[in-house]
C-alpha cells in the first residue's frame, strides 16, 4: 500500500478528522512506519507454529456441585446481626 497525501485526506475524510498541513505529514510518518512493522511481522514464518488458544496451560479445578442442607428463612435470620421482620438489615451504601 502506497501513503501519499490523497490516502491521507481519504483516511480524514472516513474518521471525520480534521488535520492541519503539520499533523497530516505526521500521520503520513506513522502511517509509514506502522505497515513497515506489519510487512516486517509478515516476514515471519509461522507455518510451524501452533495457534495460542490460551496464554498459560493452567486449568481450573472445580469441585462438584453437591447439594447440601439448606436453611430456613428463620434459621437464617437467627445468626444476622441486624434483621427486620422477614429481612437481613445492612448498612446503606448508595448515596443519593
């Protein structure tokens, strides 16, 4: 791919940003340097190379979901520190 100014003003034109005559040769530069860096990663020979589906071999250990005893709504409530009629009673933490 060829940067010149005319791909410059079409990029301005498909991002609607303005570029002053400084800023446009700036992007022009970065623009360049940045399809160098692809072309350069391009370069390289991954055909032997097994795609990364994750970054470490780690796996998580789950254990099973077993049933156990459940509570009751009054059994529960014996234990609260704060409890109103049916409910747990906790401190506000949203602020109006």
């Amino acid at each position: 791919m060829k940067v010149n100014n005319n791909l410059i003003k079409e990029l301005s034109i498909l991002s609607k940003i303005q570029f002053d005559k400084n800023s446009s040769q700036k992007m022009k530069e970065d623009l360049v340097k940045i399809l160098e860096f692809i072309e350069k990663l391009n370069e390289v020979d991954t055909d032997e190379t097994k795609p990364l589906v994750y970054v470490s071999e780690e796996k998580n250990i789950l254990r099973k979901d077993i049933c156990s005893e459940n509570y009751g709504q009054h059994d529960a409530l014996q234990s609260a520190p704060q409890k109103d009629s049916d409910y747990f009673k906790v401190p506000k933490i949203i602020k109006k």
